[in-house]
C-alpha cells in the first residue's frame, strides 16, 4: 500500500514526525565508515539524512563537524543566515539520494474517492458543511414540499430535488416533508408516504430515510407543541415506512436505545411498535389508514385479479395462482377474487372444481381469511338477481357453491345473508319444511333434558346441511313455543341455545316475525303469550342476536294498534327503554344468560375477574380470548373492558391493554360493548379514586388512546356521559 502525508490522519502524522526523529542516520545506511580524516570539501560525503534539531545528538554532531577528528557527518552544512538551513524537501528527493523513507513511485495518484483521503485544501480550512448552504437547502427544500402538496407531481419534485445537487442534506428533506404532513390532511400524509415510497433508492439514498425518521424522532418533543397529535401520527408514518420496506424493523430498537427516558421518542416508538406493527393484519390497516394506496386503483386491481384467474383456470397452477394473489399485496380486498372466482365457476361449469380448489388451498395456507370470503359470497348474493339475466339458474348454482364450500369447511354458510332460492322448488321445501320441524321437536325437548348445545348445533347441521334460511326460521318459531309451554328454566335454555347457535340475523328476524304472525292463534292455549315473546324479543336484542333496527323492522309488520304483534313490540320497546333494563332482562327467567345453565351475575364477574388475574400473571393471550368466548355472554363483556380497565390502573400492566386490543380486533368486544365498559368505568371513577389517586388522569388517557384506536366514537366524552348508558349494569 502507498503512503503520503494526504492518507494520514493528524495523530499518525505526529507519530511520522517522531519515528523520523529517533532514527539513528547510521542505521539508515549499510555503508563502511572510514576513520581516516578527508577534507571538508570532500566531494565523497555520505548521504545527507533528515535531522531534527530537537534530536539528542544533535548538539554534538554540530561540535564534531568543526573538530579534525570529526564525525563521518561533517560535510554537513550550517548556514550563519537567518534562512532555515534545513534540507530541502525534508532531506530527501535531491539528486543522488534514496528519497524519502515512505517515498513511493514517480507515477503515484492520489485518489479523491479513497475514504482516508483528505485534500491540502480541506486540511487547511476544514469546513465540508456549511451553514449557509444548509439554510439554503432548507429554503428550497421547504419550496419543494409546498409544491409537491400542490400539484401531486412526483417527477417533478424528483427532478428539483435532484437539480438542488446536495444528497447529503436529503434527510432533511425527509424531515420537512413527513413534519409538514403531520400537520396537514389526511390526503397530503398519504402523499407523502408514496413519494418516500416511491423516491427511497432513487433520488433518496436509503440512509438518508433512515437519518431523517431518526431525526424526526429526535425532535418529537418539539412537534408536539404545535401538533398534539405528534406522538400518533409520527408513529403511524414510521409504521407506514416499515410496511413499505423503506425503514427495517430495527429501526425502532436502535432508536429507542438513544433516546433519553424522558423524550417523547420513546413514545412514539412504543406506539409504532405496539399500537401498528404488532396488530394482526397491521399491513392492511396501516395502509388504508389515510386512504389507501394511490398507485394501486381499485380497477387496476380488478383487471389483475380477473387475468390472475383466467391464467389459473388454462394453467391449473395452484402454487403460481397463490403467489400472484399475494404479490398483489391487498389482503383487505381479496373479497373481489371470492367473487370473481365463484362468478367464474357458475360461468363455466367445467372450471368450477378447480376454482373451489383454489379458494379451499388459499384458505387452507392463510392466504384468504375467512371473513374475506364470507364477504365475497356476500356481495355475489346481493347481485345474484342481476346474474340471473345472464346464469338462468344462478340462485341454484350459488346455492349449490355454498354447500360446496361449507361442507370442506372453508366457508362458514351461517354467516351468510339468506338466499332466497328458485320458486319452482317451493313444493319441495314445503314437504322438506313439514319433515324438519318434527326432526327440530326432538331435537329441542331433548336439549331440554341435557343442555347440551353442541349436540343441537351437530345435529341442526345434520338435518339442514344445505343452509336452507326457511329451516333456520322454523326452529327459531318451534323453539320459543315449546319453551313458553314449559318452566322459566327451559326458557332460559331457549334464549341461551339461541345466542349460542349464531344464526343469520335475517333467519332470526324471519323467526320472530312468524311466531308474531302466529301470535292470535297461541293465545288460545298460552294467555301471558304477549309477556313471553316480549321478553324473547326484549333478550334476544340484549344478547345482541338482535340489532335495535332489526326489532323495528319486526315492528313495521305490525302496524295495527290491536293486533296482538303490535303489543309485543310495544310491551318489548317499553323493557329495553327502562333504566338498567339490561340486567333485569338478563335475569327474567332466573338465569345468568351463559351457556353453562344456572351461572349468576356474580359468578360471571367472578371468573372475568380470574382469567384477567391468570393473564396478568403471565397467560397466553389466544387462551384468555377463549375463556372469554366461552363465556358464552357477548352482551356482558362490557364487564370484561371495565374490569381489564380497573386492573390496568391499579397496576399500570400494559399487557391487559393488548388483550382489549386483540379482543377488539378479532371481534369478540364489539364497539357498543366497549362503549358500556368505559361509560361504567366513568361512573365509578370518584371511588376508584381513593384507591388510585391518578385515576381520573389515567382513564382521561385510556380514553384518547381508545378513540385513536377506533373502539370509541370521537363523540365519547370523559364526563357527561351517564344519560347514555341505557341498558347497562351497575
């Protein structure tokens, strides 16, 4: 390797100078001294060698030269003058000498690129950034942005960027862009996600991304006093950019290890880390977050899932036809491929066992949730009096695809709309109608003995593997008549099968509507026939297998004001509207409303209590989601979010937050129910206060954190609350 002063750093510079120093000039040379006296003029001297005055011998070599018996060294010069009587060029580079100790060839070059160059020019006024050309790029990086917001033109912001000539201050751009977004739309957030996107690699170097996000998390404690918001959305960007593959995952760990305890960065990173990235499908949620992505349109989208599909069916590669539909990148509208593949399928009849197959494998790897293809088959029985015009028997060929797909258990037929099928079968389904409803009276007045509810949901699949919505109706209406012919206990069995059995809502409100219908004829034999179906009515809607607009929409059947329906619906309305009505229903007939027959209120919150406690210790969240489910009381986990909300602020356990997070996500605490458990948790909040003197401030943050996470209205306020809590419980 070649060596110059230009590839030295100032230390080893020092070291140089004073290696040259010690060096004995003997030593420097293998040449015989002679001890015989020569003239000073001699023109045979020996090789001049640099020599320091600082050197311990140097005082006496001077005395030697003048002395006859000197020194092999006394041919060396000393000038009387004022003028440095040093050998030029450091004692080397004359003519007939070695040169220098760490000389190297005539034809050096010296390379600008070499990373320890360092120029003459730099070494002496060191300055490779300088304040005036950053403030210049930051007025111009500021114009920049401004623009792009204003035309939403990606080249030409790449090409002012590029013209600007200054890669080594584009962190900067990154900061201003993402710092003014923050405080801007939704629309302008989104914007700047896809030119960072879309820019990284490019005109951006990525280490530049990476130093503008880390500067940004730097300064969070300066954004947030013009953007309260800063910690959220900050979060969410660098949430954005992780998904994009702009930032790695790392990026969070390293910059957490940095920052100071107190620093608003720390928040953000936990944000990102445990509000966005952990969440199960978080991609999905992220990108959609301010709009979705603008480079992958919905018809854009469409074209590549149908040519996906053609491709497939003339292929028959399911490997290939997974991988297309993944790289696609739109796991929250893979709805659209269940639709098209089914349209396909009822098309062409022969491509329809390998269309199934695809949607069965998809399902089976992950690829397609359940809920992406319940909503696909949704949307196909919305349209299916449109496809009858071009499939004549469309209603029987989509009938005959659900069955299909339910039977290999990758499509939950329960969850469907009702599918009114062809007229000409009505003959069939009334023979099928009679035959069912004595199979279903079995059925029932033996789970009044046992109790046993899997046992009627395996044996209700049995007689109705076609998912007839008729059937499902029928065994609503026998169900609540038997049970009001029997004891409170029967009835309370009835109502806890019916919340446990998860029918279609239409199915249930066709149910009610022909026990209503029916109603005259019932008073007959059963003269409080208005008390009971009211309270069926009343507890159906407080177990949440009826939804306030579907027990209206029973009620516009019954407009006579003496019609026995009619005073149904008006006896129901009255219970719900009662304060407090919702654990009285609950308890009408003596139960608890599980599915284990017999449970109190008191021992429900008692297990609540015991799951979160085993969870706070340590428990698997998948396990506390199943205990919670087999509860079997979806219209009591409003005890569960006041309960976890109670414990979360006595101990200050972040993990029971994750839990609300998860049961959210997955559905299991729906969005009314989180409504009730905070609105109780607001109630109480002056006796909690006792015990845990911060609590108010600590709720007043669960409550924001909650809204930001979508499981409370915007419209949710930490006081004035009360009158809206209508049927909940004390």
């Amino acid at each position: 390797m070649e060596f110059t002063d230009k590839y030295m750093s100032n230390e080893h510079k020092e070291q140089y100078r004073l290696a040259l120093e010690s060096v004995d000039p003997l030593s420097v040379s293998p040449l015989t001294i002679s001890t015989k006296q020569k003239s000073p003029r001699s023109p045979k001297s020996s090789p001049k060698s640099p020599r320091s005055p600082r050197s311990p011998n140097a005082g006496k070599q001077g005395k030697q030269s003048g002395s006859p018996g000197g020194s092999p060294l006394k041919n060396q010069k000393h000038s009387n003058s004022g003028k440095d009587g040093r050998p030029k060029k450091g004692g080397y580079g004359g003519k007939g000498t070695w040169g220098g100790l760490l000389d190297t060839e005539d034809d050096h070059y010296v390379d600008p690129n070499d990373p320890n160059y360092v120029s003459d020019e730099e070494d002496k006024n060191f300055a490779p950034r300088t304040p005036e050309k950053l403030q210049e790029f930051k007025k111009k990086a500021t114009i920049i942005v401004e623009e792009y917001f204003a035309n939403d033109d990606l080249v030409s912001t790449c090409n002012e960027l590029r013209e600007l000539e200054m890669p080594s201050y584009h962190y900067y751009f990154v900061k201003k862009l993402v710092s003014i977004a923050m405080d801007r739309r939704d629309k302008e957030k989104e914007m700047a996600s896809i030119l960072l996107s879309s820019f990284y690699g490019d005109a951006i170097d990525p280490q530049q991304v990476y130093k503008g996000f880390q500067k940004l998390v730097e300064s969070a404690d300066d954004l947030i006093v013009d953007i309260p918001d800063t910690v959220d959305i900050l979060a969410l960007f660098i949430s954005r950019a992780v998904v994009d593959d702009i930032l790695p995952p790392s990026f969070l760990t390293k910059t957490m290890a940095y920052l100071g305890n107190d620093s608003k960065g720390i928040d953000v990173i936990k944000r990102a880390e445990k509000g966005y990235l952990s969440a199960p499908l978080h991609a999905e949620t992220i990108e959609r977050r301010w709009g979705g992505n603008k480079n992958k349109t919905v018809e854009d989208l469409k074209v590549k899932i149908n040519d996906l599909l053609v491709e497939y069916i003339v292929s028959g590669d399911v490997k290939e036809a997974c991988r297309c539909i993944k790289d696609l990148n739109v796991p929250h509208f893979h709805h659209e491929i269940v639709k098209r593949a089914i349209v396909m399928a009822m098309e062409k009849k022969q491509a329809e066992s390998s269309l199934l197959y695809l949607l069965k494998r998809a399902f089976e790897v992950g690829l397609i949730n359940s809920s992406q293809i319940s909503k696909g088959f949704g949307r196909i029985i919305d349209l299916v009096d449109d496809l009858s015009l071009d499939i004549p028997n469309a209603k029987v060929l989509l009938q005959s695809l659900i069955s299909k797909g339910a039977s290999e258990g990758w499509l939950c037929a329960s969850s469907l709309k009702s599918l009114s099928l062809h007229p000409g079968k009505r003959a069939i389904e009334e023979n099928t109608i009679k035959a069912f409803k004595k199979k279903s009276e079995s059925i029932i007045q033996e789970y009044f003995l046992s109790g046993d509810i899997s046992e009627v949901s395996l044996c209700l699949e049995f007689e109705n593997s076609s998912y007839i919505p008729e059937l499902n109706a029928t065994f609503v209406k026998k169900l609540i008549t038997l049970a009001m012919d029997r004891k409170n206990r029967e009835k309370e069995m009835a109502s806890v099968l019916l919340s446990s059995l998860c029918f279609p809502s239409d199915d249930v409100v066709n149910g009610f509507t022909m026990l209503l219908e029916s109603a005259e004829d019932t008073a007959l034999d059963n003269p409080v026939v208005v008390e009971d179906l009211a309270l069926f009515l009343a507890r159906a809607e407080v177990d949440e297998v009826l939804t306030p607009q579907e027990l209206e929409e029973i009620g516009s059947q019954f407009s006579g004001v003496n019609s026995v329906g009619n005073k149904v619906i008006q006896m129901a309305m009255s219970l719900l509207k009662a304060r407090l009505s919702g654990e009285r229903i609950l308890r009408c007939w003596g139960g608890g409303g599980s599915s284990i027959n017999g449970w109190t209120i008191e021992d429900v919150k008692d297990k609540i209590g015991k799951l979160l406690e085993e969870f706070e210790s340590g428990g698997d969240k998948r396990e506390a989601c199943r205990c919670i489910k087999e509860l079997g009381m979806p219209f009591f986990h409003h005890e569960v979010v006041k309960k976890t909300l109670v414990i979360l602020m006595e101990n200050k356990n972040e993990r029971l937050w994750s839990l609300l997070k998860e049961c959210f996500e997955i559905g299991l605490i729906t969005m009314n129910q989180m409504m009730k458990g905070f609105m109780r948790v607001e109630e109480c909040i002056d006796d909690l206060a006792l015990d845990v003197p911060d609590a108010k401030k600590q709720f007043e943050s669960y409550v924001a954190r909650a809204k930001v996470e979508g499981w409370l209205e915007t419209s949710f306020g930490v006081k004035g609350t009360e009158d809206k809590l209508e049927n909940g419980f004390c």
